[in-house]
C-alpha cells in the first residue's frame, strides 16, 4: 500500500480485491476528517512490521514512526476481531521453536530489538507490543518456554514493565529471571556496540528476579 491519501482506483489493496469496509475493518485505513468520503493509509510513513499468532498467521500491524514530529513512535491495529494486542507477543510464531529447544524465551520491548536478536542468531526472542504487559501475554510467555528472561530497556518504562511482569509471573508456573543491560541500553543498541557474544553473556549471566531487584535497590 503506497503512502498517504489514495481513491479506490489508485489502492493496490482495491486492486487486490479488497472493498473499502475490509480495509476499515482491518484497520490499514482511516477515514479522513477534512476529506469526507476518502480514506488514508494508517500507518502512512512509517516502517510496518506483521504481527503473527503462533501460526503465523498475520493478525495486525504495528507500525514505527520515521519522522521526530510523529505524535506517536509506534502505532498498532486497532483492536478488532482476530486482532487483541493483548494476547500475543511480537515474534512467537518464530520463537516458538527455539524458545522450546533452548527452555527459555527472552522477552524484549521493541520490534527492532526481537529482529536484531534474531539476525544475531539469537531466534528464542520475543517482544511486547508496548510495555504494558498483560496477563494473556505472561500466560503466552509460559506456554512458549518454562524459564522467561526479561531483557527490557534500561529505563523507567523497561523497569516498570519488569514489575508487572514479576506480579503477573505468580499466576504462572515458570522462572523469571533478568538479563541487566547496561543504563540506558536497549538489547539492539547493545548487539550493534558490543556485539552478538556480549549479548549472550548478558543473558546467560541473568538474575533470578527477586536477587535482581534487591541488588538494584541496594
């Protein structure tokens, strides 16, 4: 789907056979609020990245912002009915496997991060869509691998979401542990200055929770 404002003549996706209301319900397009009667691309201007179950299966989209005067870094689909943000993690229909074989699944935050883990070789990686971590997505978690590692962003975001997953990982039967990156380090920006091994070393050297949060407060 090419950027910005489009006519039902000029959309691949019209093309593809695809009717207006498809595309409003799928949430690829809105209508205009100046241009009554016309309808734009979503997520127009950004890079867009498929969000899959565990089959594979393309649910949504979520979308990063190229440009600094974005209002919003990322955008996802609305929720609709096969899409609930809620429910899956970024990456799991990759993971899966890896995740399986390994016994432990690494949670990040951000798209470019799982796909920077990945390309690193690094395959049992998966990320949240937001850091708002919910209780399907820790139930998916579990299901994925017996022992999650929280390689979240060193920031206040990051930190936070490592409290709600620790409170939500009481409900489920599986080891949490977390990798410490370096203050103000994201796993991608950490892989690019230190490389793939440093990263492993990260993970391999992970806290159980509960040590890692009293060390942090001591």
């Amino acid at each position: 789907m090419r950027l910005g404002f489009f006519s039902s003549s000029a959309s691949p996706s019209r093309r593809g056979g695809f009717s207006e209301k498809e595309l409003l319900e799928a949430g690829l397009v809105q209508r205009s609020s100046d241009q009554p009667g016309r309808v734009y691309d979503r997520f127009r201007s950004r890079i867009t990245f498929p969000l899959c179950d565990r089959r594979g299966r393309v649910l949504g989209f979520g979308a990063r912002a190229m440009r600094a005067e974005d209002a919003a870094k990322y955008l996802n689909s609305a929720e609709s009915e096969i899409f609930h943000k809620r429910q899956h993690v970024f990456g799991e229909n990759l993971a899966s496997g890896p995740a399986a074989k390994a016994g432990a699944v690494v949670l990040c935050e951000g798209y470019t991060d799982v796909l920077a883990m990945h390309q690193a070789g690094i395959e049992n990686c998966v990320g949240l869509m937001g850091t708002a971590l919910t209780e399907e997505q820790v139930a998916e978690l579990a299901r994925l691998a017996p022992t999650v590692v929280l390689a979240l962003d060193a920031d206040g975001a990051g930190q936070e979401a490592m409290m709600k997953a620790a409170h939500l990982a009481g409900k489920q039967r599986f080891e949490l542990r977390v990798a410490a990156l370096p203050p103000g380090s994201d796993p991608a920006e950490v892989l690019e200055r230190d490389g793939a091994e440093a990263v492993r070393a990260l993970l391999d050297a992970s806290l159980p929770f509960v040590r890692f949060r009293v060390e942090r407060i001591l």
